[in-house]
C-alpha cells in the first residue's frame, strides 16, 4: 500500500511561534499558529486537516459502499465538525460530527442510513480515530 507524507515545522514558543504544514504531494501549504488554533486568527489547524481527511475518507466509503450495493451515488458533500475542548487541563479533541448529503438515486431512506452508518464506522480515518497505536521515532539534532 501506499504511504502519505505530510510535515509540520513550528518555531518559537506555544502561543508567539508560528508554523508551516505541507503535503507531500504538494498541493497545499499553509501557515498555522496558536491564534488559527485556538482563536480565530489566520491559518490552519491540526482539527481543520483532520476534519478535511475525515470528510473525505467518509464521502469516498460510503460512494464505495453504495456502488458495491448497487446504486450509483451522483453526489456525496460532507462537512465535519472537529470539536476541540479543554478536559481536565488538556487540549482534546472531544468529537466529530459528520455532516453529509447525498444524492443517491433510487435508494430507500433505511438503506441509505444503514449504508452512511456502515461507511462512518469503516472508513480508515475513523478507524485512525477511534484508537489506532501511535508509534515515535524522535531524533535530536
């Protein structure tokens, strides 16, 4: 399988530095700073991205899903809605809301729910997100 690349470089301190993230591929690059993070300043954040691959992967299931069932979705558009609340002193990231609609011709209401349902379980972002194993590798220069 595959590997996706993506970088993050900060620098300074938490709430003067500021940071860049970049894509392996090259297709996006933006700037990210304790402002875009925890208030409303200018830039990405670490909940954005995780929101932008969530929703993606979710749309790309369930399409999959769908077509494997036999029906062939003309559109699927999802938002998703990364939370992120201080528990117990702690930045976390406290739930995702997947907001999607679909047009899917032919379908009936139960079994397009029983298929979103099927597609936010296993999709590989939630699956990430519910528990996956972190591994480090740290070095210092």
């Amino acid at each position: 399988m595959k590997e996706r690349k993506a970088g993050a470089v900060w620098e300074g301190d938490l709430k003067n530095g500021d940071g860049r993230v970049t894509l392996g591929s090259g297709l996006f690059e933006s700037s990210y700073s304790f402002r875009s993070r925890f208030e409303d300043g200018a830039g990405t954040n670490p909940e954005e991205l995780i929101g932008a691959a969530h929703a993606g992967c979710f749309s790309m299931a369930l399409a999959n899903i769908l077509a494997e069932e036999g029906y062939s979705p003309r559109k699927i558009s999802t938002d998703a809605r990364v939370s992120l609340d201080q528990v117990e002193g702690d930045f976390t990231i406290t739930g995702i809301e997947l907001v999607t609609e679909a047009s899917v011709p032919d379908i009936e209401e139960e079994i397009f729910q029983k298929h979103a349902k099927a597609a936010k379980e296993n999709c590989p972002v939630s699956k990430a997100l519910a528990g996956t194993e972190i591994g480090l590798d740290a070095t210092l220069e």
